[in-house]
C-alpha cells in the first residue's frame, strides 16, 4: 500500500502558496488543522445578500447577447449586471401600471 504523502515544512508563504497551487488538499486532508477566520463585515453582508439570489437559465438569441455585451461594456458594467438591472426595471414598471 502507498505511503501517504506528508505536508511539507515552508519557509515561506510563497513557497507554501506554489506547494497548494499544485497539489490537492484531499490527499493531506486528516493532516491539516482548523483554523479560525475573521471575516469583513462588508464581505459577509454581500454574501448574505448573494445567498437571497437564484441561478436561472435564460436562453437568447446570438445576436440578443452579443448586443447586451455591447450595451454593457460601453456602461463597463457585466452583462449579467445589465440584464438584472432591466429585468428589475421591467418588474417596477409592470407592478406601477396595476
């Protein structure tokens, strides 16, 4: 049976970074310790506030989303970002004219 793999000693954090840009933390899982993290209060607000959104599927033409990426890129916002935008807008309105 292999041995299994032991995570070396660094001397320094570049040096740590470059060992786990290339090797899987699964083969050295029951070898690492928890840690306690602090995270920004503005950071963990927008992934709250991210967490309240739904993946969709929307299906376009081409022609229909090489034109928003147009559209967005002269507003240098992401398309995704535009189209949401529209969709929010579109609701406001259709909810105005009840």
């Amino acid at each position: 049976m292999a041995e299994k793999p032991v995570v070396p000693e660094f001397k320094s954090r570049e040096e740590e970074a470059e060992f786990w840009d290339t090797h899987s933390a699964a083969d050295y899982w029951d070898q690492l310790e928890p840690v306690q993290v602090e995270v920004d209060p503005e950071l963990a607000d927008k992934v709250a506030e991210r967490r309240k959104t739904k993946r969709i599927t929307l299906r376009l033409r081409e022609c229909q989303l090489e034109a928003v990426k147009r559209i967005a890129a002269k507003k240098d916002i992401p398309y995704q970002t535009l189209i949401r935008s529209w969709v929010a807008e579109a609701i406001r309105r259709e909810e105005r004219e009840k």
